[in-house]
C-alpha cells in the first residue's frame, strides 16, 4: 500500500500566540478570554422635596398689633368726643353759680395762746342755671373765708340734690384757728379803720350730674368770690361793699 503522508502545517515559532476570537463586541479579560458580562447597575431614584419656606417676618406681627390698638385708641376717640359733642348742644350745661348774700360774725378775738378764733356764719345762695341738668351736691365740700392768704375759718355745705333752675339758700356756720393772731388781728383792725375790709370767700363743691335718668361722674365745681365788707365787729350788722364771683370745674 502505498503510503499515505499527512502534511502538517509548519509551525512559525516566532509568530505571536493566536488569540481566540469571541463574539463581536464582547470585552476580552487579560487572560485574553472573553469578559463576563457585567450585570446592569440599578439606578434608585430618590425623591427630594424642597420645602419653599417663607423668610420668617421680622416683627410684622407686632406692627399689626400696634396698628390695631392705636385704630382702636383712635376711634374710641372720636366715639367719645362726638357724643360729648352731641351732649353739649343738646342739654348746653352751664357751672352752678353763688352769690353772698349776708355774712355774721359771732366772734372774732385771740385766744390765751394768742392765736386768732373766729366764728362766723354765712347766707349764700346756690343757683342751677341749667334747663335739663340736675346737680346732686355730695359730701366733702367746703366753705372758707381768707384774709391775705391766711384762713379765717371754714365750713362745709350740706349734702342735697338742686333741680332744674332752682335757687337754694343755705346758711353755713363757720369756724377756724389761726395760729400767730395778734399781728394778723392787729392788719384787720388798721383795714377796718377804712372802712372797707378785703375777704375772700372760696368754695370747692363735689358735685354729680344728673342727665335725665343717668347720674355721671363726679367732678368739683370752684368759686372764689371777692367781698369787700365795712367791718368785722362782732355782733354788728356787716355790710357787703362788693362781690365778685368767679367759677370753674375741676375733674
């Protein structure tokens, strides 16, 4: 038989080691296999809220407040002074007034301690002017006689309600003590020598308002009349020269 011969390719020994072929695209490791492909990465999407907080306001409430009250202030305000307004032209008050009519002197001479005592007793008439206004007279008012800005004596008026346009007469007993008499008893009887004696006679009145039904605060009523007497002899019919009064009210 005729001998078969295989052919064997020559081998190059300086050509480079043959690379196995993998599948097209797959990544080749450095061993020069193909790479194991690589499982997918998980993506997890977070949700972030974003909180679109308001820059906290810097005493914007406090303003507000403010506002408030000084609105309310201002309007009460005006409430209370339109109705006074309303009050005034419809009832027009008008202050009490006061005349003197007759002044007596019970006593009028020093003491063993030299100071000055006094008794007198006054008629004076209180008058209401007003058409709808009645005046309740309250306790703590008082009566009192001044010569020179020394106190003579004093009193108090009684307590009573004056109506509407009404004259009331009220005689009111005086006393007083005044320390350091003899030089204040020794002016009064170089004046009386002239005949004509300054005095002056001051009132301070509580009194309440009565509106109809309503009775209001409390406030004071003050006069101050200015005598003009011929004499200040105990006992002796004293004749009034000249008067003048004069009136306010205080709160």
């Amino acid at each position: 038989m005729a001998n078969h011969q295989r052919i064997h390719p020559a081998v190059d020994v300086e050509a480079p080691p043959t690379i196995p072929l993998g599948s097209r695209g797959s990544p080749l490791s450095e061993k020069g296999s193909p790479a194991r492909p690589r499982a997918p990465i998980q993506v997890h999407t977070i949700p972030i809220t974003v909180s679109h907080a308001k820059p906290p306001k810097n005493g914007t409430g406090c303003c507000k407040c403010i506002c408030w009250t000084i609105s309310l202030l201002v309007l009460l305000l005006v409430i209370v002074g339109a109705t006074a307004v309303i009050l005034y032209f419809v009832f027009q008050p008008k202050l009490p007034t006061y005349s003197i009519d007759n002044l007596n002197i019970s006593r009028l001479g020093l003491n063993i301690d030299m100071s000055l005592y006094a008794e007198f007793d006054v008629k004076i008439t209180a008058y209401n002017p007003n058409k709808k206004i009645g005046i309740y007279y309250e306790r703590g008012s008082q009566l009192s006689v001044w010569y020179t800005n020394k106190k003579l004596c004093d009193g108090s008026l009684p307590k009573f309600y004056q109506g509407h346009q009404n004259k009331t007469v009220l005689h009111v007993p005086l006393t007083g003590q005044t320390q350091y008499g003899s030089t204040l008893m020794t002016a009064l009887q170089q004046q009386q020598q002239t005949g004509q004696i300054p005095l002056d006679l001051k009132v301070d009145a509580p009194v309440s308002i009565k509106l109809g039904k309503l009775k209001l605060k409390k406030v004071r009523v003050l006069a101050e009349c200015l005598l003009v007497v011929d004499s200040l002899s105990a006992n002796n019919v004293i004749s009034i020269k000249a008067s003048n009064c004069r009136y306010r009210m205080r709160l």
